[in-house]
C-alpha cells in the first residue's frame, strides 16, 4: 500500500489529560463519514478547509472583504457574513486578518511536521505513561495517512491510542491493529434506523468492525456519548448491553455525558444546531446508567 | 526516614481552636503600634553615644523588656510582633519621611489600609520628627549619585523598598538556638569576648560587637519570662481547667526556653517562634524564613512520638498555631513600596522535602504533617516550598499535589537538581548546598550560613531598558537620558543594530544598579547593624563581625529582573515583523508605540504585533532563544561586579539573577510605554520569567519546554513561574497523577519553580464578569481547550456549572 505523505488536520492539542492514559498530545484529523446531531466539533466533519468567524474578535477592519478574491465576504449583522457557496477556503482573508477573527479550520501537514510537534512533549509522555491519541473527525476516514503517523510513533515507542466512530473499511482496521495500543469505540445506537436518523449512516459496518476488533484482541474500551432522550433510552441501553455481552462481556465502557460546549462553533461555521434545547443530563441520571452497566459486568467510568 | 504516612484526623475541638485563632486573625481591623518604635527610641536616646551596633542592642532589649504583652485567647504559643494582634509596628530608624505624608491617608489607601488611632497620632509625629535626618532613607538619598538617582526616577531601576523597609531575606540557624539556647550563645559570645587581645587594633569592633549580642539575647530571655510570668497570671485567673493547664504549659515552656535548650518538640516550636519573630522586632526586612523546619524539628517530634508526650495531631495542632502566629506578623510599607508588595505579604518562607546534607532523601513524617496543618489554615503565611528531588517517596509529591489542589497557591515547587548544582557553581560546598532552603519566594539560601539581603534587591526593568533603547536613549515620561545614542528605531537598519544598543543601554543599567547598591549597602551596615540576628548566622561569631559587615559564611545576593518576557516577545516582534517581513517600517512602528496604538491602524498594528509574532511560552525557539540571550548578556555584565563584602570574610560576594518579580510586575509596568509585543503603555509587564499574559495558547507542557530551554542553571536567584490550572485538571486520582508526571517532567528537563494557581468557581464567576482580569484563563472545553474569554456566555456557564461538579 502506497502512503499519503498530507493529512489534512484541524488541531494538534497538548497536554490532552481525558483522552487516554498518561499526558497526550491529540492529533484531530478532519473528515467524517458521520454527522451526529450532538457533534461537538463540527468544524471537523468535512475533510475541506472551512473558515470560522469569530465576532467577538473582529476589530472590523473589514480588510479582508477588500483581499476577498471570489467576493465571499460582506460586511452585515453582526459582523462579517461569508457567502459559503463563494467562499473557496483559500485563506486571503485569514492572512490579512490581525484579530483571527477569521480563522480556517484545516490544514494539510506532512507526517513529518506532525511528528515534530508530537517529539515536542516526549519527556512527558515518558513519565506519565501518556503519549498519542489521533482524534477527529474520523480519524480512520484518511486511514492510509494515519497509518503513517502511527507507525511513525511505534519507530519512537510512542504509546498510540484512536479515538473512533468505527465507520471505515475493515482493512484500514486492520493495517493499524499492529500499531494503535488503545481503541476507543463509540456506540452510539444500536438499532439500524435510530443510528441513520441522528448518525446520517448505517451502523451496521461499525457493529461490524467491532466485532472483528474484539476477535482480533485489540485493546478496546467503548465509549457511549450519553445524549437524553436519543440514546440513554430503555431500548438502546437495553440492546447496547445485550450486544456488548454476545460481543465484548466485561469491555471497559466509558459514558460520556452530553454537553453543548460545541454548540457555539456552529454559528461560527454558518451550520444549525439542531439540539440548541437539549440539557444536558444529570449526574444521578449519568449514575443510574453506570449502575445498569456495572451490573452486567462491564467497568465503568463517567467522563472520559 | 519515611516510610508510610496516614494523615490523621484532628478532634473537633482541635479544630475548633485552629479555626477560631484563624477568624480572630483574619477579622481584626489592622493597626499602626506604636510601642516599638516608641522603646527603640526610648533606648537610641539614652544610649546616643555607643556605636550603631551596640545602641542597637540596647533599643531592642528595651523593646522587648517593656512592649505590651497578650496571649490570644485560645493560642498555645507565646509571642507577638505588636502590642496587639496583626497590628503593625513603625521602623523609624528605616524611614519616617512617608509618615508625615502618608499618615492620614493610612485607612484609605487602595489596599493594605490601616488604622491609626488618635491617641497615638501626635506621639508618633513626634517620634517621626526626631529621627528625620537620622534614618537610613535620609542616608541613601544623600550618599545616591545622580546616576542610580536617575535611573530610579526612569523606571529602569527600583530599589525603594531596600532603603524605605529594609533588608531582611535572611535565614536563622534556628537548630544552634535549638540545641545551645539563647544563653549557650551568650556562653559563646563572652568566651570570644575575653579570648580578644584588646591591644590588637584589630579586636576593638569584635568586642564591641560580643557585647552587643549579649545585650540583644538578654533581651530575648528577659522576653520569654515576662511571657512565663503573663501566662501565670491569665492561668491563675482561668476558670475552665483545660485552658488552666494549657496556659501553666506555655508558662513552662516560656520559662525554659530559649534560655536553654529545647528538650521537647513544643519547646522546640515556641524557641523557633521566639527567634524567628525577634528577628523581625529587630530589622524592618521581610523574608526572614523558617527554613527546613521539618529537619531540624523532625528529632524532637520523633522522640516525643515515642515517649508519648505527643501525637501526630497534637503536632499538627501546635505547627497549626504556629503558621497562625506568622500570619500575625504585619508589615506596614510606604506606598512607594507597597505597590511592589501588595497585600502585606512578609514572605516567611517554610521549606520541606528534598535531601539531606548527606544527599539522603529528607522526607519525614514531620514534613507531611507540615502539609496538612498548612491545609487547615490555608493562610498567606508561610509561604510553603516544597522541594522535589528524584528520591522522595511519590507519596510526598502526591500530598504536595493535593494540598496544591486547595487552590491557595502552596505549596510552590522547586526543583533540587537544577539548584543543588547551581549553588556548587557559585562556590557553596555540596553539603550546604543539599541543605539549601526557600527564603522569601523562590530564593534559594543556605539556612544560617547566608547574610541578610541574599535577595530583594533592586528591581531591574528590561521592558523600560528596551524602550529607552528603542528611544535614542532618553527616557519619554521623564525627559532624562540613560545613555546617549546617535539613533532611534526609526533609524536603526537591522536586529543587529537594535540588539547592540539594547546591550549597551543594559550594560550601563547593570553598572548603575551597582553603584546605588553599594551605596545602600554601606548605609545599611553604618545604621542599622544588628546584634540578634547576627548571632544566629554562621560565622559571625566565630569571625566577630555582624551579619553586614561580613559576618556571614556566604555572601552572595540577587534582586529580580521584571519584563524579560515582554522584552523577548518585543524583539522577536522587531524581528520578524519589521526586519524580516518588513510589514511596518521602524519609524512607522516607532510611531504607533508614542501613540499607544491609538489611531486610525493603531489597534490592527497592535494586533499583529500580538497575533503575527512568536510570544515566550509556546515553545517556539525563536523567542525562546531571544528570551535567553538578552538573559545571558545581562548575567555577563552582572558578573563583573562583587559586593560591599567583598575581601570581608565571605564566600562568593558575587550577584546572580533572579525572577522572582513579586508584585512588582504591576508598577513597573506603570513607567513602561507601548512596547513592540503589543502590550499598551501603562500595563503590567510579565511575572517572574512567567509568558505574558494571555499569550501562551499551547498549554503547560509548551509553557514548561519555553522555561526549560531558559540558562536555569545560571539563574541562582530563582526562576519563577506561575501556572494557572482549572480545577478540574485535578478532580480526579488520574488527574491528580498526571499533574504530579507534569511537575516530574518538568524537573528533569531542568525545570527550577513551578507554582500552580488552582482556579475556582468564585474565579470563573469573577473572570466572566470582568473578563480582561483574565485574559490568559485556558479551560478545557471539548476534546479541545480555549480561552475562558472566547466562549460565549451560556458555554461560560455551562464550564462554571461543570467545575463545580468536577470539584
């Protein structure tokens, strides 16, 4: 298999402390298959470069409606509008902007200039027992670059770790079974329809691979992200306990309440919010579920 | 030696008092007292004729035979710096000039008010007004050559607090009081004294100066019985018995120590309070620190533990009481000062941990019960260090990333591997150097073998030095000229050119700081010698000098250096804005920073100062590496200059640097115009060697290799750095773990200070309300995180609701 020399990536975060063991750096890759109604980093959905507007930096210069080579931008309430099906990405308008009021989301990056970044914190990870989560978007959705990227790691002994949908072939799965030390797998619906109602696709490939990944002895620990009313129902917890005992009895599960502290980079995106009134849900809630799952068996942690 | 260590709970009523002593102190409305400085000159007067030193003496025991005595109510020690609680004492024979000007502004001041009661207002002008002329302000000013005059009014230099609050930043060798008492020194002194051969020239001041340390620990003993006595009284007159019995132990207590030495651990905790406070009676200095109280008690703890006279929470309780009575000590500064020192701190600094002389791991039980009375009172004082060394047990780092969590700053964390060496570098032997504690902030001394002012020094303003520069060498507020130049910026050609004047200008603040250092250092030695302290410091009476005039084993000194960071992030903006991108010309940079960014492009230019060019603290080495390079040029100059003591006795009387700004970040600021990082005219600079504020977007481990790639190991003075963690970082065990693998890390990539700021709800609430407080306030958002600031705010909320939880 040949491999991509670019990624395209959102962020590279440091000292990552709730995703994985030890002190991690996450790489966030862009692009996904899915497009969940909660997601809390919509800026990483598409594998384009989309710009961001933030208002309350915008000091409005309007310098970049002048630089503007296509005409995207105009000068309305509040601030700054981008015209999305004028806007090319091209990032004039960030280069001249001072304020980063405008800001693209996305840029491509050698394995090499990533690993750089990554060497940076090594020492750390060295102590902590930490080092390399590749997040995303789907991470697995440029699996030939992130399959780099992990062998790259393995070559610095690098402890590896993916956070993903499960929505990828199983092959690239496989190519990266060798070299990713944790998995960590959403669940997020069992039944088919619910799953393509709020996920946009079929889960069954994700049930699937999960599967495989069981058989195959990865280091897998479940993660359900818990959104009221759409998957923390009787019937899903049900059937998510059900499958999770045919599949994986005893896999590590971590629950993940839902939060709405994405919700504000949706504007930022001209994209909606479609669960703009959904609390979040409440700790005895969280602690109730937990209880379900402890009583099949399966450990369970809040949060991360 | 450590071995497993299990806090222990204390009983309610344990709890009760600690926390009573604790209301008491903190509710009290503060005070001037006059009753030292009215028994200082009571003594100055009858004794005008002695010699500085020995006058000295006999003001300080007139003091301590005849201020006011009290015992809290409560309390289980004896002793206080005033006539009542946190009240504050006058040090006339520093400075009374701000008395006449200040006096009735007192209670109104923006912060550290105190009250001056009516009955002792003209009393106190009048102690004002006989020693006008006399003090060691007057003396300064009028020994000061223009030069270091100049430069103070600039900015570019600040040592107003050395001559208006005097020197202190000193360190008892509480452990000889300890084992020889105070009359095992006096024994010492006399020997000396009738040993001298008084038709030798040479021992004239020696004898003078036995003399007077016998005086001064008279007075010390005298003090302790008049508490013995008081305590009889108020036990005699007490009608609950257990308080009866309490108060006939501190009588005992008082009545054998420090006379003699300590035979108990309680003894040996009112006999270090004893010391340590006298000190501060006798020198107006703050910093006077505790040192490695866990060492040197640990012996006494431990024999008492196994003979039953006392239990880990009858210790707790006792060290409780103890920080209680430091935070008691007050200190009232001119406003000139306090802005420098804001809040009243007096910085007495207590170290744990770390290793023995010997190199062994000095972890001990007293060290954990050290950090959990600490985490009962939770107050300003002391200021805990805690040292870190590869060899202390992880339960030791474990309980000091606990106690960090509370949120109250403590304790800060030092690295022993980059100091130990840094000290050997300078000339102190390994044994004193594995012995090495905190004094003041981030300092690192020997304990009793360093003489006063190992810190505090002036103040000097890297900031104010590039702005000058970047001038032509005169100064825009003040019209006066450091070193003349033939050019501004706006006709400097390269960075070369730039980095040459800066170096130059630099050169000449180090030399100025000098000379206005001598100075002062004279004035102080000539004035205000003192007796007490001075037979506490190793080798003074050996050597028969005091502690200034050379007394002491080591003499090596530092005083901080404020806006090396706003000075890096400047450059590198020059740098890669102006020189290398040539987006802005000098002159047309040079104009948008007379005009405080203001102006039709003032605020976009701004903008890209801060947004375009690389800050310190993001681990990029291109600031990184300007950071350290203006560092070592001005350690070269530093270099070239010893001190006062020079040729006197001492090891070393060399300076180093150091970081530890203290407040002074904000009034330094004040003198300083727009710089080049974008930072407006009037602002507060970086602290310590800290990013600045808001500029760091990468998170601590990019903070932490930024600082590390800085010469720590020339920095001997100390590198301060403040984090500042939200809570929930930590609410968890793993959390918990992973800050302690951050600091660990952090060490072995030769790392010197870390402290952590906690931050809390209150915080948050306050940071939402007035959001340019916290400009540098990161919070974990969602698999990412972000300035507190660029949250909207329903997200804000929803993190202020999500850290309580996490709490």
């Amino acid at each position: 298999m040949n491999t991509k020399n670019e990624g395209v990536i959102s962020e590279i975060e440091r000292y990552a402390i709730k995703d994985g063991p030890g002190i991690r750096t996450v790489v966030f890759l862009k692009g996904c298959p899915l497009k969940c109604r909660w997601c809390a980093n919509p800026e990483t959905q598409k594998s384009i470069y989309q710009l961001m507007y933030w208002p309350n930096r915008c000091i409005a210069c309007k310098q970049c409606i002048l630089e503007c080579p296509n005409n995207a931008l105009s000068w309305g309430n509040p601030g700054i509008q981008i015209c999305r099906a004028d806007c090319a990405s091209c990032g004039a308008c960030t280069q001249i902007c001072n304020s980063q009021a405008l800001t693209m989301a996305g840029q491509h990056k050698t394995a090499d200039e990533i690993m750089q970044i990554i060497l940076k914190d090594l020492p750390y990870y060295q102590t902590s027992g930490g080092g390399v989560t590749f997040s995303g978007g789907e991470a697995a959705s440029q699996g030939e670059f992130l399959c780099k990227l992990a062998k790259e790691c393995k070559k610095h002994r690098i402890s590896t770790c993916i956070e993903t949908c499960g929505y990828a072939k199983w092959e690239i799965f496989c190519e990266l079974l060798p070299y990713i030390d944790y998995f960590f797998y959403d669940l997020k619906i069992i039944d088919e329809k619910d799953h393509m109602t709020y996920t946009g696709v079929s889960n069954k490939l994700i049930l699937d691979n999960f599967s495989r990944l069981i058989q195959a002895k990865a280091d897998v620990t479940v993660r359900i992200p818990v959104i009221p009313g759409i998957n923390n129902t009787q019937k899903n917890v049900e059937q998510t306990i059900r499958f999770l005992l045919e599949q994986a009895p005893g896999c590590p599960v971590s629950l993940l309440p839902y939060h709405r502290l994405g919700a504000s980079k949706y504007d930022k995106l001209d994209m909606e919010y479609t669960l703009a009134e959904l609390a979040p849900p409440s700790e005895k809630e969280m602690f109730q579920l937990k209880e379900q799952f402890v009583s099949f068996g399966f450990p369970v942690r809040i949060g991360e | 030696m450590y071995r497993t260590y299990q806090a222990c709970g204390l009983s309610s009523k344990q709890l009760q008092r600690i926390k009573h002593l604790k209301e008491e102190s903190i509710n009290v409305n503060q005070e001037v007292c006059i009753e030292r400085a009215r028994y200082l000159t009571e003594g100055y007067k009858e004794h005008a004729d002695e010699p500085a030193i020995k006058k000295r003496a006999y003001a300080f025991q007139n003091i301590l035979k005849k201020i006011s005595l009290f015992i809290e109510d409560g309390q289980l020690l004896a002793g206080n710096h005033a006539a009542s609680l946190r009240a504050a004492s006058i040090f006339p024979e520093y400075c009374v000039n701000w008395l006449f000007e200040e006096i009735d502004e007192l209670p109104k001041r923006p912060g550290d008010r105190f009250l001056v009661p009516d009955c002792i207002r003209e009393e106190l002008l009048d102690i004002a007004e006989w020693w006008k002329g006399k003090t060691l302000e007057d003396r300064c000013q009028a020994t000061l050559p223009l030069q270091a005059k100049e430069a103070y009014k600039m900015g570019v230099l600040s040592a107003n607090g050395n001559m208006t609050s005097g020197d202190g930043h000193i360190m008892l060798d509480f452990e000889a009081l300890l084992h020889k008492g105070a009359e095992g020194i006096i024994d010492d002194a006399k020997t000396h004294l009738n040993a001298l051969d008084l038709s030798d020239p040479a021992n004239h001041h020696k004898r003078i100066f036995y003399e007077s340390v016998i005086i001064a620990y008279e007075g010390m003993i005298a003090y302790a019985e008049r508490y013995a006595v008081l305590a009889r009284q108020l036990a005699r007159r007490e009608s609950d018995a257990v308080r009866k019995s309490e108060l006939l132990a501190i009588a005992a207590n008082c009545e054998h120590v420090p006379r003699h030495p300590a035979k108990t651990f309680y003894e040996g905790v009112q006999s270090v309070w004893f010391a340590h406070l006298l000190s501060q009676i006798e020198s107006n200095g703050h910093s006077m620190s505790f040192g490695r109280l866990d060492q040197y008690l640990y012996p006494y703890y431990k024999k008492d533990l196994a003979e039953g006279r006392c239990t880990q929470s009858s210790a707790t309780e006792i060290l409780a009481c103890l920080w209680i009575k430091a935070f008691g000590v007050v200190k009232i500064r001119p406003w000139s000062h306090t802005r420098f020192s804001g809040g009243d701190p007096t910085y007495q600094n207590l170290t744990l941990g770390g290793i023995t002389p010997e190199g062994e791991d000095a972890v001990n039980d007293l060290t954990m019960i050290c950090l959990d009375s600490v985490s009962l009172t939770r107050l300003t004082q002391p200021n805990v260090s805690a040292r870190f060394n590869e060899k202390n047990p992880k339960e030791y780092l474990h309980k000091c990333v606990e106690v960090i969590k509370l949120g109250f700053g403590m304790p800060a964390m030092h690295g022993d591997h980059v100091m130990i060496p840094s000290l050997m570098k300078r000339g102190v032997l390994e044994k004193d150097a594995n012995n090495y504690a905190i004094v003041g902030c981030i300092e690192p001394i020997i304990p009793g073998k360093f003489g006063y002012r190992s810190a505090g020094m002036s103040f000097t303003n890297f900031a104010k030095v590039l702005e000058i520069t970047l001038d032509g060498g005169t100064d825009a507020r003040t019209r006066l000229t450091l070193l003349k130049q033939e050019k501004t910026l706006a006709d400097m050609e390269n960075m070369e050119e730039v980095r040459a004047a800066y170096d130059k200008q630099m050169s000449y603040v180090v030399k100025t700081r000098v000379i206005g250092e001598h100075c002062i250092d004279y004035a102080v030695e000539e004035l205000v010698p003192d007796a007490f302290c001075s037979g506490l410091v190793k080798d003074c009476i050996a050597r028969g000098k005091n502690a200034k005039e050379g007394g002491s084993v080591y003499d090596m000194v530092t005083g901080p250096e404020t806006g090396i960071t706003n000075a890096a992030n400047s450059l590198a903006a020059l740098q890669k804005i102006v020189f290398e991108e040539r987006r802005l010309t000098p002159g047309e940079l040079l104009t948008c920073l007379h005009n405080n960014f203001e102006g039709e492009k003032g605020e976009n230019i701004r903008r890209m100062l801060v947004n375009r060019a690389p800050k310190f603290g993001n681990d990029d080495d291109y600031v990184d590496q300007i950071s350290s390079d203006i560092y070592l040029s001005f350690m070269k100059e530093q270099n070239k200059y010893p001190t006062a003591r020079i040729g006197r006795g001492p090891v070393g009387c060399l300076s180093y640097p150091c970081t530890a700004t203290i407040s002074g970040n904000v009034p330094q600021g004040v003198a300083v115009g727009a710089s080049p990082d974008g930072r407006k005219a009037g602002e507060p600079l970086s602290e310590g060697c800290s990013p600045f504020h808001g500029t760091d977007t990468l998170g601590p481990t990019a903070v932490l290799n930024s600082i590390s790639k800085m010469p720590n190991h020339l920095i001997t003075g100390g590198n301060l750095l403040n984090i500042r963690l939200s809570p929930s970082v930590m609410s968890t065990e793993e959390g918990l773990v992973k800050v302690m693998n951050l600091i660990r890390t952090f060490f072995a990539m030769n790392g010197w200070h870390v402290q952590f700021n906690v931050t809390s709800t209150e915080t948050l609430l306050d940071a939402k309300n007035n959001p340019d407080n916290y400009k540098d306030l990161v919070v974990r958002v969602a698999g990412y995180s972000a300035l507190f600031n660029d949250l909207e705010e329903k997200t804000k909320d929803d993190i202020i609701a999500r850290t309580e939880h996490d709490l």
